[in-house]
C-alpha cells in the first residue's frame, strides 16, 4: 500500500478525534477528572496494600537505602578531601588495612557490635576533617543503631590506599543480608 493510497484512506474515515473523546466520554459517563480521581485513588491503595503485605520488610529496606546514601556521602566526602588535600588522607584514618574503624564521638567501644567487618575499639572522628572543613553537614549515622557517638559506619584504607566505607548491620531483607560498602 503506498503512502498516497494510505493516506485517502485516512480521509475517507474522516477521523476526528474530539468529536470521538466525546463520544466515548458520552458512552462512559465520566470526565476525565473522575478518571484521574479514580486512578490516585487507586494508587494509593496499592501503595498501602504493598506496605500491608510486609512492613517489617519495607522498613528494612527503606533503612538499607538510608545506609547506601550514608555510605556514599562519607565515601565521597572523604574523596574530596583526599583530592584537595593532594593526596594525603584524613590523619585518623589508620594505615592497618586489617582492621575498619568505626566513625563515632566515643573515645571507645566503638567496635561494641559491628557485624560487618572487625574492628578495632577507638571510635574515628571524622568531624574536624569532613563536617568542620564543610565536606559534610553532619556525619551520616545508621538510622537504627547508630547514634553520634557510635554511628555504625566504618572506615578502612585497604593496602591499595582505596578506602572502603560500610554499614556495620545492614537489615534482612526477607532471606537475605545485603552488603552495604562503598570503595573508591
Ligand atoms: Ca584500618
Ligand atoms: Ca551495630
């Protein structure tokens, strides 16, 4: 069929459109307003239907999301204070590849529960490098067991001079543990 026969054909049907949404809105007896009504409205629903079915598991999940976004920023602030510091890495960062070190105010008991990785005892203060030179706003801390003191992040330089950065207990999610860790 070619373009030319095609197109008379368009024109013998004479399709025009808003007369047929009119016609079919005649036939449904709605507006378009109900319909985007109805259409939220059902959103909604499933939205609260998704979070009905598990929201232990939603919960988990929404955590593991905060902890990826932790992990990156801490990752990447201490990125950039490597690149504008000419190479040299944050002082409290330790140079045992071995061991992580937890980010936290506490002088100790960091290392109280991390589950991912071993850890030494003395707590890394990262403020004075990351917050007070405007890297970060705060230091990030987990948004179930990390407070100030002990945020349940941690920190390690392997031998490679990559730094790692990792939640220390990401949540379950149904039969899965994700690793949540960040290198660069
Ligand atoms: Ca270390
Ligand atoms: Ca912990």
């Amino acid at each position: 069929m070619g373009i030319n026969s095609f197109s008379f054909k368009i024109r013998k049907y004479n399709i025009n459109w808003s007369e047929n949404v009119k016609k079919i809105r005649k036939v449904a007896g709605f507006t378009l307003m109900e319909l985007i009504i109805v259409i939220a409205i059902i959103s909604i629903l499933a939205a609260a239907v998704f979070w009905a079915i598990n929201p232990a598991r939603r919960l988990a999940e929404a955590n593991n999301a905060q902890r990826w976004t932790d992990v990156t920023a801490i990752l990447s602030a201490v990125s950039a204070y490597i690149v504008d510091n000419d190479g040299d890495y944050p002082a409290v960062i330790d140079d045992n590849s071995s061991t992580s070190q937890v980010l936290g105010t506490d002088s100790g008991t960091c290392d109280s529960y991390c589950g991912a990785v071993s850890t030494v005892a003395s707590c890394i203060n990262l403020t004075a490098d990351l917050v007070d030179n405007g890297y970060l706003p705060t230091i990030p801390t987990d948004p179930k067991t990390g407070d100030v003191g002990n945020s349940d992040y941690y920190i390690n330089k392997e031998s490679t001079g990559i730094i790692t950065v990792g939640a220390c207990d990401p949540e379950a999610e149904g039969d899965t543990t994700p690793t949540i860790r960040a290198q660069r």
